[in-house]
C-alpha cells in the first residue's frame, strides 16, 4: 500500500476533562504531530534490507491506495495522574489498524496506550527513494499488543559526567521510540552534585563541575514535563549514605572518611571516599532541609523517589565520631533510623520509596511493603526480594549494565601494573545486544511470585560515557531490553526469542533512530543485513 505526503491525520478522541486528562489531551495532540515528522521528515529508504540493485519499493505505474484518514480513539477515562502513576496503574495496551480502504484505527483505553500506538504506526512506513512520500508494505494490518512488564527503564548516571537538558531530552525521545516508560536519574554522587537545592545552595555551587554544569528548578520540571509528554516517567535518585562525599565540599561536618588517599578502597567503592555521618543530628537536619526542598517538586511528575543505598562501606564509620565502629550490630539500627526517616519524608510527599537492594539484603533492614527493591548483583537477589515480599526491579550487572566492557577507567603506579593487568574493568566483558536481548527477567522465578517483578532498567553509569558516546553506547542495546520488557524474554513456546529474527528488525530499527537524531552504532555490516540469514550459524 502506497502512502503520499497528503497524508491526513484525522484527530477523534474522547478524554476526560480534569486537569490531569488536560495535561494528557495535549501530550496526544503533540504525538501527532511528532508522528508526522517521523512519517515525512525522518524516514528512511530501507535500502540495506533488500539485495543489492534489486527493486524493492512500490511501482509507480500501479494504482496507490492512500491513507485518507486516521481515527484515535480513547475509550475509556484516564485514571488521575496517568503520566506520574505506580507501575501497572495505566493501561498500555492498544491496538492498530489499517484497512484496505485508507482508514486506519487506534485504540486504547489510555492516553498512554494512544502514544505508544502512534509509534507504532510510524514504523510500518518507509520513504520512497527521491521523494518526500512515505509508503507501508504491510496493510491490510491488526496490531493488538500490550507490554508484559510495567516498569521498563534506563538508569542514567548524570553525576560522574554532566549532561545538558538537551542530551537528556534526547534520551527521553528515544525511551519513548522504544516503549521504555521510566528513565531514572541518578542525580548526584561523590564526584559530583549538579542538582539545585535553592535551600541548601552550597551543594551544587560547591558540589557541581563548574558554575552553570546543574539543574536549576525550572530546568528539572523542564525535563520532568518533557518526559510526561512522552510516557517517560522521570525518576530522581539521591544516593545515600554512601557516594555522598560531594556533599563535604560545602557541608564537611556532614560527611566521614572524606577523600581517604592513597587507600580510598577502604571506605568507599570510587574515589573520593565519603559517606553521610550515621549517628548526627546535623545529619538530619540537613536531610530534612533536602527533603523539604527537593520532594514537593518532583511530586507533580512521578510516583516514585529513589533514595540509594548501595555500595555503604560500613569501615567508614570507624572514621564517624558519631558510630566509631564497623561492626554490623552498631551499623544497622543506626542505618535502620536513617532509611525510615528518609523513607518517612518521601511517603509524607505522596511518593513511593525505591532502594538499591543492599539495604534489605546485604543490611537486612525492615523496609516498608510499599518499597520497591531495585536490584542488580545477581539473579539470586531478585529471587530473595520477591521472597521477602516485596515489589523487584531487575537489572543483574553481568547483562544489563552498558557501561562495562571498556576496561578499567582507574589509572595504576609501576607497583600495581601486573596486579591489575590486562585492566578488565568489574564488569567485563562488553554485554553486546545478543547477551541482554537472551536475559529474562524472570530467571527462577516461582510463578507465584512473577507478580511482583515489576520490569526492570538498564543502567548506564558514566565514568567513562559523557555526551559525546552516550547515544552509542546506550543504542541499539537498550531497545534489545526493552523488546524483553515490552513483549517478555520468551516466545509463546516458552523458548528465548530468536536472535536471527530479531537482528534484522533491530538494524533496521537502528536506521529509524539515526534518521531521528540518535547516533546508535550499527548491528551488522550491510552485507548481512542485504543477504538475510547468511550471517548466521
């Protein structure tokens, strides 16, 4: 079926008038019109994917078939706060029809649903060759889909490298092209803290790079609202105790075993070594500060905050005036009081807590059923949270972290060299699309219990990724995730989707995003991706 550039895009839709509904009518206006530069403007000729200088696209000299009108049509009302719900509160589902005659139909019971349709829609279409129409080889065509898990994200590092608004703005185009649902910023760490806290100013004037690398308060809301708009969900992350040492470039009473040299390792998993003081009043006035600021302005555009918790290394409260100890029964009632005061501050926010899973599973702390566990070190650990009864993020460091492979980002004196030879870094070797695209997120799972594995995120820390590589390094593997997140691990026989399948429609796909503004690497070399499977074994 031929398409041309007279394409209408007729506009129906029945959404409910509150506030929020308001918010999200317009996010399905504006989807619209992105749908029509993806169909128009940044479209490709899939030339790559036919034998070399063979025909492939429509005859001109056959009657065309045009799309004449597409229907959108929501058929139920949004539930308050679509856009900034808990996982599994929106319904994505939708389904995607066009017809012999010219009609095409989207349906969805969610303005969530309508975007992820009109995504959809643009990828069924490629631009013919020396001109600006666009045409579908698939119509007559019934999409019926709907995401198998409700928590399907990236986890972006901004505080080891600075991001600009736009390079994460861009980063949530692209989430949303590939159905991810949650990026999670990881906002501050040791090295750094970029994020504006009018109230405690000393933190990112201090803390930040230089003067003018941070996120002001209109400038977070901007790319919060940005994400709301896409069905991107952004989610803040303060990491603490640990990785906090930034935080002593303004407020040193507040931090313990601050920038340790030469022997960092000790108390602290990167340098500079530094963590919260456990056992200060000052401690928590400063948090309550923090809390009291950041909280109430990220409450209109999510659900969730992520208040760390990884990586605490308990020697560095020998150094805390305050423990004087790195024994586990003096460290964890005292990381027990700081985790439900912390917890307590973002549930009075209306938000829901998240931690990295150390604090329930390395520190055994009592965390309330409402938070979420986001876990990272192994399968086993997914399996004890969802034994503990509580809701699991996946993301096992040896398949889905996309920062490893590129060796050790740590510099080694002549006395170390052979120690540390050949400079593998923790986490090698490199996880190319085919290792995440076979995880499953459900490993050993019981089927009793899949219910509480929420999805899971791909993480990108950015020790050695800035905005430069950032695009290469997170695409196309983070769309090999997210078809895991989106239509599960396994195939309706029960067997891992087939890498030969997916290989072309990930290439291809990859085309889509470079067309869009992504510099993705490639997947395979044209030769295979012109000669179908004769790259294979």
């Amino acid at each position: 079926m031929a398409n041309s550039k007279s394409l209408l895009l007729g506009y129906r839709s029945r959404v409910d008038v509150q506030k929020s509904a308001i918010r999200l009518q317009y996010s399905q206006l504006a989807a619209v019109q992105r749908a029509q530069q993806r169909f128009f403007t940044d479209n490709f000729v899939p030339w790559k994917f036919h034998p070399r200088n063979r025909g492939f696209e429509p005859s001109t000299f056959v009657p065309r078939t045009y799309i004449n009108s597409v229907t959108i049509q929501q058929n139920a009302t949004d539930p308050d706060n679509a856009y900034k719900s808990l996982a599994g509160v929106v319904d994505e589902a939708y389904t995607l029809s066009i017809f012999s005659n010219g009609e095409a139909l989207i349906t969805s019971v969610s303005s969530i649903g309508i975007l992820r349709a009109l995504e959809t829609f643009t990828q069924l279409f490629y631009q013919l060759s020396g001109s600006s129409d666009v045409y579908s080889p698939y119509a007559p065509v019934f999409i019926s889909d709907a995401p198998k898990f409700t928590h399907r994200g990236l986890n972006l590092d901004v505080a080891r490298n600075y991001y600009a608004p736009s390079d994460i703005m861009r980063t949530i185009d692209a989430l949303s092209w590939n159905k991810f649902n949650r990026l999670h910023v990881h906002v501050t760490d040791g090295q750094s803290w970029p994020l504006e806290i009018p109230s405690l100013p000393g933190l990112s004037e201090e803390g930040a790079y230089m003067a003018g690398l941070s996120y002001s308060p209109d400038v977070l809301a901007e790319i919060q609202e940005y994400g709301a708009y896409r069905g991107v969900q952004v989610l803040l992350e303060i990491d603490m105790p640990g990785h906090t040492s930034s935080i002593a470039l303004s407020y040193p009473e507040l931090i313990t075993a601050f920038n340790i040299q030469p022997d960092w390792d000790t108390y602290a998993a990167e340098p500079p070594s530094g963590s919260l003081k456990l056992n200060s009043s000052a401690v928590y006035d400063f948090l309550g500060k923090l809390w009291d600021d950041i909280l109430p302005r990220v409450r209109p555009y999510s659900a969730y905050f992520h208040t760390g918790g990884d990586e605490v290394k308990a020697n560095a409260y020998l150094l805390d005036e305050t423990v004087r100890s790195n024994d586990s029964s003096v460290i964890n009632p005292l990381l027990q009081k700081f985790v439900d005061f912390n917890h307590a501050k973002v549930r009075a926010a209306g938000l829901t807590p998240i931690v990295w899973e150390e604090m329930l599973l390395e520190f055994n702390l009592t965390l309330g059923a409402d938070v979420v566990v986001q876990t990272w070190q192994s399968d086993d650990a997914v399996l004890q949270t969802v034994q503990k009864g509580h809701k699991a993020l996946v993301g096992n460091y040896n398949r889905w972290y996309l920062d490893c492979g590129h060796g050790q980002w740590l510099d080694f004196y002549p006395s170390s060299f052979q120690q540390f030879y050949p400079f593998s870094d923790y986490c090698s070797p490199l996880h190319n699309w085919r290792l995440i695209y076979a995880y499953d997120p459900l490993t050993n799972i019981p089927a009793n219990l899949t219910h509480l594995v929420l999805g899971g995120e791909v993480s990108m820390w950015s020790e050695q990724t800035d905005p430069v590589n950032v695009d290469d390094n997170v695409w196309p593997r983070a769309a090999a995730a997210a078809e895991v997140l989106w239509s599960g691990a396994k195939d309706a026989e029960g067997r891992n989707r087939s890498q030969v399948e997916a290989s072309p429609r990930l290439s291809e796909w990859r085309e889509r995003m470079v067309r869009r503004g992504i510099q993705a690497g490639p997947v395979q070399m044209i030769f295979c991706t012109q000669n179908g499977t004769q790259c294979a074994l």
